[in-house]
C-alpha cells in the first residue's frame, strides 16, 4: 500500500488528475451497477409499498388489530 502512495506522490498534476476520472468513472459504474442489479434494488413504489406493509404488520402485531387512520 505504501508503494501506491509514492507512486501517487510522484505523478505529474495532469496524470493525478487523470486517475481521479479514472477513479471517480470506477466508483460511479459500481454505483450504477449495484442500484441496478443490487439486491436493494427496489423502485420507490416498492420501497414505498414495502414500508407500508412493514408498518402494518408492527401495527398488528402490537394491537391486534391495523389504525388506517394513520
């Protein structure tokens, strides 16, 4: 690891810049590529709906019974 770092010292400025792209473009496809294919990839009307099915069934488990005026 110490390596990289002396390496990264000793880059011109138009190089370090040139690996940040590089590193940013990395970054943002595993980004992309986990919210696409991820297992947390749900729209927000799953996540939506989801979390209301999560909060009736707290509900009915605490009273019994579902208060839809919430």
């Amino acid at each position: 690891m110490w390596k990289f770092f002396e390496w990264a010292w000793s880059l011109s400025w138009g190089e370090g810049f040139a690996l940040l792209a590089v590193l940013f473009v990395f970054w943002y496809g595993k980004k992309w590529i986990d919210n696409k294919f991820g297992t947390d990839s749900f729209s927000k009307r799953q996540k939506r709906e989801l979390k209301k099915i999560i909060r009736e069934a707290i509900e009915e488990s605490n009273h019994g019974y579902y208060d839809a005026t919430k």
